[in-house]
C-alpha cells in the first residue's frame, strides 16, 4: 500500500459525494469519497490528512507529458524492478515519496522499463482513499 501525507486544499460536494484535493508539498491529487463536511469530520480544509492507494492501481507512463484523464501525476525515476512471472513490480522515486506500482509484466516489457527510466505515475481519482 502507498501512503503519502498532505492536506486538504478544497473540498466540492454534490449530495453524498466529495471531491476532495489534497497537496502533497507542490503536487495535487483529487479523491472521490461517498463522504460530505457534514458526515466525516476530516473532511475540512487545511486538515492534515494521509491518501492510501494500493500498488495495483498505479498508471505508469513514459515521458513528461501525457495527455489523458488522469490529473493525480507525479514525475520520477525507477529505482527498483522486480520482474515476476506475469507481473512487474516498480519503485519509483518521486519528489513526494517512493511509489510503488505492480503493473503486467507485458506492459513493463511494452514500456521498455529499466532502472533510472523518468517515468509519470498516475492514479484515478476513484481509486485514492483517505485515512486521519
């Protein structure tokens, strides 16, 4: 599990749903939660708050710009690759903190990955859960 620390910036509520956005030093990430201010009490802004996704649910894509519907990015660098039968497990060293990914290996051998690749790491906004 990826655990990275930040603080709620803003908070946007359509009925039970939250779109809230954390930063993590100068990086914005957005979360959807079925949460409002008015039923969690974390849920306000300026609040300390830790962001939880697994490694399952991390995007790797190669090269600083990508274009598509993924807004939570953060450029960084391989450090680790472990290569399994199907799957390719990846540490990336990014300015927030390590992440890792666990990503097919057919896409880590489609990608080329190698140690000391720059490689953007994105996570959906669905798949980002928030813990105090």
């Amino acid at each position: 599990m990826n655990t990275l620390k930040g603080k709620i910036t803003s908070i946007k509520t359509n009925q039970s749903l939250s779109l809230v956005t954390i930063q993590i030093e100068d990086v914005f990430f957005t979360t959807i939660v079925i949460e409002t201010p008015d039923t969690a009490v974390y849920l306000k802004t300026g609040e300390p708050i830790t962001i939880l996704f697994k490694e399952t649910e991390v995007i790797i894509g190669k090269g600083p710009e990508h274009h598509i519907s993924i807004l939570n990015k953060v450029i960084g660098t391989i450090i680790k690759i472990e290569k399994g039968e199907l799957l390719c497990k990846a540490t990336i060293n990014t300015k927030i903190g390590e992440i890792t990914a666990i990503i097919t290996l057919d896409a880590a051998k489609y990608l080329q990955l190698e140690i000391n690749d720059k490689v953007t790491v994105m996570i959906k906004t669905t798949e980002i859960m928030l813990s105090q």
